[in-house]
C-alpha cells in the first residue's frame, strides 16, 4: 500500500469487493450478486482486499454466484459498539475476544462461538513490536528503554483500539517479569511508559500514520504485521523493527454474526467466507500479510521472517474478562494512570 493509499483509506472505510467461498448460494441477492459485510478492526484492509478476491474465485466456481463483500475498519472496540448499535455485519474480525463477546452478550450470536471454528476462532496470530526509524537513533532494545526521559512513544488508545490493548499488557507482561510479580511495579512501569506517549490514536492505522507520514514520535508500538507492511509499502531504508525480548500472542478472532446473517440468508456464505481464511490458501495469504499462520506446514514455510520471542499469552491476566474489567473498564487502571499532558 503507496502512502497515498494509506491516506484514503480512512476509518470505517466500506470497500465493495467481489469475491467466492464454497457451499450453497447466499439467499440475499441484488442485480444477481450476495452480498456480506465483514466489521474488522483497523490493520487488517490489505490482508482481507486479497482474501476476499482469492474466496470469490472459489465461491464463484462451485456456485456460479458473484459475492460482493463490503469491509468497514476501525478501532476494535469501536466496531464492536458499531456492530452493537446496529451496523449490520455478517461477519466480524477483530482484534480481540472480547470485543466479540460484548456482541455475543447482545444476542447476535452464541456465547461459544469460539467452538465454531478451529484455534478458538482465531485463524491465524500476531503480536507486538516496535517499529523505530533507520538507524534506531534513540538505542531502543527493549521495553525498559521506551520509559527513558525524551523519548516519545506512540501507541493508540485502549479504549477504542484492541491492538493498544495489546500492547498494554505486553508491556505490563514484561514490567510483572522484571519485577517478580509485583503489580505495583508493573503499574509503575506502565504508568511511566504512558507518560511518554503524546497522543492517542483511536485505532492502529492511525497511529502508523501519525508516526510514518506525520514524523512523530521515537517508536511505534505496533501489530508485528503493521510494521512490516510500513516498512515494505512506506520505504524499507526509512524504518527498522526491533523485537523485544518478551511480548504477547495476539489471537484476533473471527465469527459469524448469526442473527443478522440469518436475516440476510447469508449463513452458509459467511460461514464459508471464515472457514476459508484456514484452508492452505486463506493461511499463504495471512503470512503474504505479515501475520502468523496457525496451518503448521504453511508457518514452516514462512518461519524465517519472524522474530523469536517469548510471547506470554492472556490467560496469564485471568483472559479477556478480567484483563478488560481491571485495565480497560471505565475507572480501571489506565484510566487511573493516564493523564494526558501529565
């Protein structure tokens, strides 16, 4: 993706896409195509144009139906309120689990639904980096230096965005291991590293543009897939990814939306359309995409161009539920800590 490009496609974007998956012909029908709607969260436009064109082929020649899917992205947490508040999604992508059960708990679709598709729903994995410009000219190795005095950190804000929550905890992660357990400690080192942080993007993408194109900040803490695609679409001699030594598996969950795919008559499609993104060639286009492929021969192939880290996964917070309800709620602990111009 050119910066231009970058630029136009904005938050919320809907882009109609033609595309196939495989099973019976989706009932809603206009001028003789199926139509869906895949609510995703922010980094994820590059990788879903291409799945949807390679499941459209296929959908197409086992059915002979035309599908057009509309993408819309954002912050997590903001297409989740969305899709609550009425957006008809067929499907839903996003970046974490909870901000698909604060849907399921609205009735549009079953509390297991991570028992409907393999991995616990999550067809493929991420997690955390930094992305630094050429030369890394601050000396950023790891999370204890992103706490330094003058050094700017930007991130998105976790209320909105799940990929910021990620990288929360990431950091919280490695604050509780340096500290032995000690929470006080890793609420401390949080606190700090927030302190450095200038602003607060209300999704991933555009917290990638308020660092590459608008030139702010030290690093960027990032999806590992957005700081690739920053560095292959944006200039490969302007920015550089640092691993540090310990981060997060990031599982960002897939689902059918059931109440309102019923309704459409699209069950079978939407159903199809996520299944494929576990075939060998939906997971060849998730590591094109820079994430981490689930399909173990598929990850083998493509196991050099990621860094080795130790990756603590959520439960180490007790899972979604209690993470969301301690850091994130309204009076949690980020909003306790952090103070904008503080």
């Amino acid at each position: 993706m050119k910066a231009s490009r970058w630029k136009v496609l904005g938050l919320a974007a809907l882009v109609a896409v033609a595309f196939a998956g495989g099973g019976e012909t989706a009932r809603a029908v206009e001028g003789g195509e199926a139509k869906l709607l895949n609510v995703s969260y922010d980094p994820t436009r590059e990788l879903y144009d291409d799945v949807n064109q390679a499941f459209a082929a296929r959908w197409k020649a086992k059915t002979g139906q035309a599908v057009t899917v509309r993408q819309s992205h954002g912050g997590s947490g903001k297409q989740a309120r969305a899709v609550i508040d009425g957006l008809e999604a067929d499907v839903v992508t996003l970046a974490l689990a909870y901000d698909v059960d604060a849907i399921a708990a609205r009735g549009l679709l079953p509390a297991d639904w991570q028992k409907r598709l393999p991995e616990r729903a999550a067809p493929y994995t991420s997690t955390i980096v930094f992305l630094v410009r050429k030369g890394n000219p601050k000396g950023l190795r790891d999370w204890d230096d992103l706490v330094k005095p003058g050094v700017q950190v930007i991130t998105p804000n976790p209320k909105t965005s799940g990929g910021a929550r990620w990288n929360y905890l990431a950091a919280w992660a490695h604050a509780l291991e340096k500290g032995g357990g000690d929470e006080a400690k890793a609420r401390e080192f949080v606190t700090a590293l927030f302190r450095n942080v200038p602003v607060l993007d209300s999704g991933a993408r555009g917290s990638t543009t308020t660092f590459v194109e608008r030139g702010l900040g030290d690093v960027l803490l990032a999806w590992e897939n957005e700081a690739f695609l920053a560095i292959e679409q944006l200039g490969k001699g302007r920015f550089e990814i640092v691993a540090p030594r310990t981060s997060i598996l990031a599982e960002p969950p897939v689902a059918v939306v059931e109440k309102n795919a019923d309704r459409h008559g699209t069950r079978a499609l939407a159903q199809a359309y996520l299944e494929f993104l576990y075939t060998p060639e939906g997971q060849e286009l998730v590591a094109k995409h820079f994430y981490r492929p689930r399909d173990r021969a598929v990850a083998a192939r493509h196991a050099g161009r990621f860094p080795a880290m130790r990756l603590v996964t959520i439960d180490a917070f007790g899972g979604w539920q209690k993470a969301q309800a301690a850091h994130f709620a309204d009076g949690g602990v980020f909003d306790q800590i952090y103070a904008p111009g503080r």
